[in-house]
C-alpha cells in the first residue's frame, strides 16, 4: 500500500517482487478471491438451451473460461412464499430462502469462502468486502445486495455511486472540519497527489522495484487515475479548476425507485455509469486491494422503461422504447413485463434483447479481469484464478408457477485456479444449495450451506 493523507490507501498491484519463495514448492500462488455478481431478472430456461446463438452470445469470446450450468433448482428458497424477486434473489449465492425483509437465510459463497482463507482477517489495508452495483428497484434488501455474513446480515455497506466506490477503495484526504478553502481545493485534488513521493521512490533510481514492476506501478497509477477523473469528470488539477457537476447522473435513494412505479432510463446513461462502476470494482481486484465481494447489475425485478439503440459487435440488435411498446405507463410499462409475459412458443423479441444487454455488460466486467496487464505469477489471468460466480432471481418470469419460476436458474462461474471444469454449458439438474457446497469442497472450506441435518449431494460433474 501507498499511504497518504488522511485515509487515503493505494493499492499496487500483484508484483512478482510480493512472491515469497517456499522452500518445499515450485508453484507460485496467487490469492484467494471470490466474487457474486448478479443481473436482475434472469434469463428463461429455455432460452439458456440456444447456446451461444442468441442472449449469451456475449459471453461466447469467454468461454473457455466459464462454466455455464443450466438446470440449477432454487426452489427451496421459495418458503416465505412470495416470489423470485424477492425469494430467488435471497437465494442467490446462499441457496437459502430469506429470514424477512433485510437477511438472508445464512451466509453467501464468498462468505463462506473468506472465513475459511482469512479466519482472522485480511491483511491490513485491504477492504474486507467490496458490495457496490448499478440498481433501481430498492423494496427489500436482497434484491440488490449479495454478499450475507453468517447471520445473515449484508456483509459490507453497498456502494451505489462512483465517487463512493471510488472513496471506499482509494480512501479521501481528511481536512479539518472549519477549513472550508481547504475542501474546496480538494474538490480539486486527486488522491494520488497525497502519495506521489512514495510513487516517485517506487519509480525512481533507488527502487527496489524491478524494470517490469517499475514499469507496472506507473500504469497503474496512470490509470487509477484516469478512473478519478470519470468518476469525478476532472478535466484538470489546477486551482483555478471549475467546480465539480453533479455526483451521479442516475437517480437514487428515493428518486431511484418512486413507489415502485419505475423510472425512465437512456440506455447510454445506464451502460456509462455501470462501465465506470464495473471499471472501478475490476481495479480494485487488480491492484489487490479486495478479494471478496459481490457487484450487481440491475436489481431483482427492476422496473425501467428503457429507451435507446442498443448494438453489439458493431451491428443493431434492437431499438428499446419499453412503454411505447408496452403501450403503458408506470410499472406496467416496464421492461420488467416483458419477463412476465414470456412464452415458450413466441418470439419474445424485447425479453431477449434486453437479456442479451445485461450478458454484454456482465461481460464487459469479465473482460476487464481477463486483460494482459490481470496475468499473475501462475501464468493465468485474475478472472481464470478468482472464483467469480454469476447468478440471477429466477428461470422463468411468470409468478403463476413457483416450481418452473426458481427452476432453470442461470449459473456460470470461472476456474478458481484450474478447480472447476470450465469451457462448457453443462446440464447439472441439481440443487443450487449442492452446486454452492460442491463449489466449497473443491476450495477446501469445511462450512457448508443450508440444513445441518441434511444430506448433500455432490455434483462432482463441475470439478476439474
């Protein structure tokens, strides 16, 4: 860590410099990490059967990197009765049905996983859990947020806004309480200004540093950096800088979700502010200064009327205009409904255009942990070594049946380090409380998930 003013911590990325050699072992290790990262409504089983062909033909470019599962059933999360907005998003990486409103039924995967590897904590510095999502609908915990401590309690604040991931992980500079000129200027700073002797230490001449991690560190730093400057759209650093435009261009808090009645959204305004969200999150994993966590990507049931073009791989795939379409107001003229009234037999022409823009952007944060710059000392990437686990509320969006609606549930997690068997769309037909367990025996964790007294079944099929 670059310490600076205040709270102010910057991470470095992984350098070969932090490996510590081991006299009984050969192999380079890399850390533990594991992340849930979720997308709001789901995409219907039988459309998760078309391969890549159609919804996740994003996700095609990283397929030998993924293991798809289809057939995961989340049924026994339905036991307060309501339904998979609510009862499937609990459900998600816990496999257990919620405990009221604000807790879910017990902890979730990462969880599980950092009390396992970090039973007193992480190392100093680091945040021990990053939860931080684009999302609207706001009835209900769980919805949005996807990392659960053991009691089911939310693991960490959630973080809605680039400028608090953004704090949240860099840290901001502390200035006394009456030194209003002070603050004022630091509108105008960047967090990197309050450690740039230690980066012209660790740059210079008298490094320890290597020539390639030299070089790394000032890339880094470059591009920490660039991300400040979207997040608080700084175009310069000078005295005279004008003042800073408004925090978020989305709505929030109370505006983010009017009486559940949704809100009106530009495509280009949500995908803008979810890629520097996304682009955030991924710095944070790659400069090591988180491990566990949980991002999401529209909330359980979301409610906008999405209008704009939507492309992919430079081609139209669809025009949005949600309410126009709908022919309706409100929440009825959500894209919400179109998951509603999903039929096996129709086109369902607006439903899989707006499924296949939520893999594109679930893919966008993928590709960003896949990069030249993510190869660690094993040689793989940091998504090839992470176990990063991608879910949603449900299977199909119709409430009229509770066994087809948590039936069919989408899965797909990566290789946690050459464990599981990526590269393929498998068929698991099991329980999503025995894939979850199946995935904690192979990362060496002796909690399990759900019923003391139940017998699980392993699903051995995933393992590498």
């Amino acid at each position: 860590m670059l310490k600076g003013l205040g709270t102010v911590s910057v991470g470095l990325p992984f350098l070969e410099e932090m490996l510590v050699a081991k006299t009984l072992s050969t192999s380079p290790e890399v850390p533990m990490r594991a992340f849930n990262v979720f997308f709001g409504l789901g995409i219907p089983a039988p459309l998760q059967t078309e391969g890549f062909s159609d919804v996740l033909e994003p996700l095609k470019p990283l397929r030998d990197k993924l293991l798809i599962m289809r057939n995961v059933d989340q049924i026994r999360c339905d036991e307060s009765g309501i339904n998979a907005h609510f009862d499937g998003a609990s459900g998600a990486f816990t496999a257990e049905p919620p405990d009221g409103e604000a807790k879910a039924g017990g902890p979730s995967i990462d969880q599980v996983i950092r009390k396992t590897y970090y039973p007193n904590g992480l190392p100093s510095g680091m945040v021990p859990t990053l939860i931080s999502g684009t999302f609207f609908r706001r009835s209900r915990v769980s919805r949005y947020v996807h990392s659960y401590n053991y009691d089911g309690t939310v693991s960490s604040t959630m973080q809605e806004k680039p400028r608090e991931l953004f704090n949240r992980v860099f840290g901001t500079i502390e200035l006394s309480q009456g030194d209003t000129d002070a603050r004022q200027r630091q509108l105008k700073r960047s967090v990197l200004d309050s450690v740039i002797e230690q980066y012209r230490f660790y740059t210079g001449p008298n490094s320890p540093l290597g020539a390639a991690s030299k070089s790394r560190v000032s890339d880094h730093l470059d591009r920490i950096r660039e991300l400040e400057q979207r997040a608080y759209e700084m175009t310069e650093r000078a005295e005279d800088a004008p003042p800073l435009p408004p925090r978020s261009k989305l709505a929030h808090g109370g505006q983010a979700d009017p009486g559940g009645e949704g809100i009106d959204m530009p495509l280009d305004d949500l995908t803008s502010e979810w890629r520097l969200m996304a682009d955030l999150y991924a710095l944070a994993i790659k400069m090591d200064r988180t491990r566990f966590g949980a991002l999401t990507f529209l909330a359980a049931g979301e409610r906008l009327r999405v209008t704009g073009d939507y492309h992919y791989n430079g081609r139209k795939i669809y025009t949005f205009n949600d309410a126009a379409q709908l022919n309706a107001s409100g929440s009825a003229g959500c894209s919400h409904e179109w998951w509603h009234k999903f039929r096996e037999n129709k086109k369902n022409e607006q439903l899989r255009a707006h499924a296949h823009m939520k893999m594109r952007e679930i893919a966008y944060f993928l590709h960003a942990l896949d990069e030249a710059e993510t190869i660690e000392a094993n040689g793989k990437s940091i998504l090839e070594n992470s176990l990063i686990t991608i879910s949603t509320e449900s299977g199909d969006g119709r409430h009229s049946d509770v066994k087809r609606e948590l039936s069919g549930v989408f899965h797909a997690i990566t290789g946690a380090n050459g464990r599981f068997k990526t590269g393929q769309i498998m068929d698991v037909k099991a329980e999503g409380l025995d894939v979850y367990n199946t995935m904690l025996t192979a990362l060496g964790t002796k909690d399990r998930l759900g019923p003391i007294n139940r017998k699980h079944q392993a699903i051995d099929g995933i393992r590498a």
